[in-house]
C-alpha cells in the first residue's frame, strides 16, 4: 500500500468513528472501546513517529524556512513543536531497537511510556530487559527504572552523566516592563530534589489555609518566604527539618554497587552523589516483602548527632577544602574514612565540606585521608592539598556522634558486618545494617 492510500484509509476510520452515537452506548460498552481507542491511537502514535523521522532524516523541511521537521510541522498544522520533535526522537529510537519498535507498534507499549523510555535512555539502545521491567509499572515510575537500567548497564558513564547535568544548571532573574520578575533556570537532579522538598514543606504548612491560591501560586508563595526567613537570619543552612529521602541497596553505600537511588520527588541520583548524602544523614533500614510491601521501618539513627556537628563547627569554622570560607553551617559533616568501610564517626575522622567540595570529594580521581587534624586532598594529578582547622588550639568534641545511651543500654558499636543475617538498628542510638535498602533523610 502506497503512503499516501494508508493515510487516506486512516481519515476514513477516523471518520467513521465519528458517525457513531455514543450517547445510546452504556458505561461498560464506553469504557471497553474507550480502552481499545486510547491502544489504537498508541499504534497510530507509533506510526506518526516512524513518519516525523524519516522526514526528519530526508530532509523534508529544508526550502521551507524551518530549522527541523518538528517546526515545520508545528507551523504547517497548529501544533507544538516540542511534542513533534518527541515523535521524531521516538521514530529515531524505534530505527534503533527492533524491541522498541515492536512493542510501541502491536500496542503492547504505549506511546506516553515509550516516549519516556527514549526520553531516559538518552542515545543508549533500549532493550528487552528494559521494556519487561517497565512494562507493568505506571508511567510516572518508568523515567527513574530507565535511569537505574542505564546506570546498571553503563556505569562508567553515570558519573560523567551527572556531571554534565550539573554543569547545565543555572538560574536567571529578569525584570518586566511592568513592574514584575521572571523566573527561569534549570536544576540538576540532586539540586532539583532538595528545592522541591524544601518548597513542598512550606506549601504543605499552608495546604488548607482557606485561599483561592493556585498551586504554583502557591509555590511562588514559598520560594519568597524562604528568601525573606533568610533575610531576617532565621535561616542557619547546613542541618534543617526539610527531609530528602533517597532509598537505595546497601550495597551502594558500601560501594559493591552502583545502583541509583531514588529520591521521594521521583528524580534518581548517582552512586557518588547517594554516598556523600550519606556522610551525614539520618538513616532508616526498610525491609521490604513480596510487591514491595513495607515490613519493617527503622528508626532513625543520624550518623552525625548535634552535638559532634557544633562541635565540628566551632574546629573549622568554614569548609576545610583548601581554600574554600563557605561557612560551617552551610556544611556537609563528611566521613574521612568512610563509615561504610568502618569508619568511626568522631571529630578526628569527620571534617566540614561545602556542597560542591563534598560532591568533588566522592568524584573519580579525587580522594580524602588524614584526620581532622590534618586533612589531605589528594587531586586526580597526583598533588595533595593539606588543611588544618584555624587557631592553634582546635576544640575536640566530647562525642562520637552517637546519641546519649541509657546507663543499662548494651554498648554502641562503631560499624557492623554489613553481611550479618540478623542485624537491625538498636534502641541505644548504635546503628548495624544488613538491610536491602537504605534511606537516608
């Protein structure tokens, strides 16, 4: 069949769909065909794409005017460009993936969720062990499956991918002709994750306040009541309420693994990025049963207590990267020795990093040892950068980071065997792992 008579047969069916009187048809009648309908526009979607990127491949738009197929196309029928340039991307992945194109095409694989997995999945081949994993999960849990399948699959390229998402963030402020102010930017995951959290917070405390607000007015509202509480100093930085959860294997924490975590506002984080939160988070074990059910919820056991925190703020005083004054506040405590490789947590084997300087640190080629005495940065190159606290007599803390025990409580213990059957966290603030999973808040 020629292009041309199968889009024509297209507009005829299409058509005769409309001839149809649906209001002499019943709720079950409308519900199945409805369901049929939305598979069938999946094909045709599939199809649309296949179309859009081979035009896009032959060129169809030049003469036109027009910088691609997708704004020709937007131009010529009324639609946007963005959702056809989607189409094309899906058409290109489908070239690609014999597995792709045969699920989107028989209707197995919708076009919503295909259009995801390309969208995730970047340049990289989709294949079938992808397509089984996403097949019976809603649409909004497939970008964060496709991410954790990529990571698994090409793990070299996790932490360059981070990077250059980083590198992509920005944010800018310009003033209107009337009077007000236009907000634009781009966050990366891990930055995205801890504003949203931070705003929620704040939106929720005003959920039933009895206005006629609008969400993202309500969201406007929230960012201006941070900016102004910080304004007014009632903002410290460093350790707030806000929480972050990221659930991840245990196995990535003690790097044995490098699956990503998933954040609770459903973006995913890098291996790197998941251990350094975890110098200084509070830590829940979740044991978890068959479909994912909720057995068990750890206490929360924080790493780092107030107490060693202050009193690591009042050592160094600032970040303890070699010519970094980013304030202690504002720090990350980070685990010299890493907790996961047994690392004890007390003031000699803790320092204060900086947001960017924590998430060098657990970067390729990078590398942190001493104490916190004497702390050296080992750089990719080879040289090694050495810092000690300010002031001659730096203050030592009288903790271990772990909370008060009670005098019958059995003794702490600084690290455990990860690969212990039967470990869980203790009522004494002692904290031994052996879990699946991990979150950290």
């Amino acid at each position: 069949m020629e292009l041309a008579d199968a889009v024509s047969a297209t507009s005829v069916a299409v058509d005769g769909v409309a001839t149809v009187c649906i209001d002499r048809c019943d709720a079950t009648n409308l519900r199945t065909q409805l369901a049929r309908m939305k598979q069938v526009q999946s094909k045709f979607d599939a199809q649309l794409a296949r179309l859009t990127h081979a035009a896009d491949a032959a060129g169809a738009f030049i003469g036109t005017g027009s910088r691609s197929t997708a704004d020709w196309l937007a131009k010529e029928t009324g639609t946007s460009a963005r959702k056809n340039q989607a189409a094309s991307d899906l058409g290109e992945a489908m070239s690609k993936s014999d597995a792709l194109a045969d699920a989107v095409t028989s209707g197995d694989l919708s076009s919503d969720k295909a259009s995801a997995i390309v969208g995730a999945a970047g340049d990289e081949a989709v294949d079938n062990t992808l397509l089984e994993a996403v097949a019976d999960l809603p649409l909004n849990a497939v970008k964060p499956e496709v991410e954790k399948w990529r990571a698994r699959k090409y793990p070299e390229r996790d932490a360059d991918a981070t990077d250059v998402q980083r590198a992509r963030r920005y944010l800018r402020l310009t003033g209107q002709p009337d009077g007000m102010t236009r907000i634009d930017g781009l966050l990366d995951p891990e930055s995205g994750a801890i504003v949203r959290s931070a705003l929620d917070g704040i939106m929720n405390q005003s959920f039933n306040d009895g206005t006629t607000r609008t969400r993202d007015q309500r969201c406007a509202d929230a960012l201006t009541q941070l900016a102004h509480a910080s304004s007014k100093g009632d903002i410290k930085g460093g350790r707030s309420n806000t929480k972050l959860l990221a659930t991840v294997p245990f196995d990535t924490i003690t790097e044995r693994a490098n699956e990503r975590g998933t954040t609770h506002v459903g973006a995913t984080l890098d291996a790197a990025t998941i251990r350094k939160l975890a110098c200084d988070a509070g830590i829940h074990r979740v044991i978890t049963g068959p479909g994912s059910s909720i057995l068990d919820f750890g206490h929360e056991t924080r790493l780092v207590s107030e107490n060693l925190f202050l009193a690591l703020v009042a050592r160094d005083q600032h970040c303890r990267w070699p010519g970094c004054t980013i304030r202690a506040t504002w720090c990350d405590a980070h685990h010299i020795i890493e907790w996961a490789d047994g690392g004890p947590t007390t003031d000699e084997n803790c320092a204060l990093l900086c947001h960017r300087h924590h998430q060098l640190s657990h970067q390729p080629g990078w590398k942190i040892t001493g104490t916190g005495s004497e702390l050296r940065v080992h750089h990719p190159d080879g040289s090694i950068d050495v810092s000690k606290p300010p002031g001659a007599a730096a203050p030592r803390a009288a903790t271990t980071g772990r909370e008060q025990q009670s005098p019958d409580a059995p003794p702490a213990t600084d690290s455990a065997d990860p690969d212990s059957p039967d470990s869980s966290d203790s009522s004494d603030g002692s904290f031994t792992v052996g879990p699946e999973q991990l979150t950290l808040a």
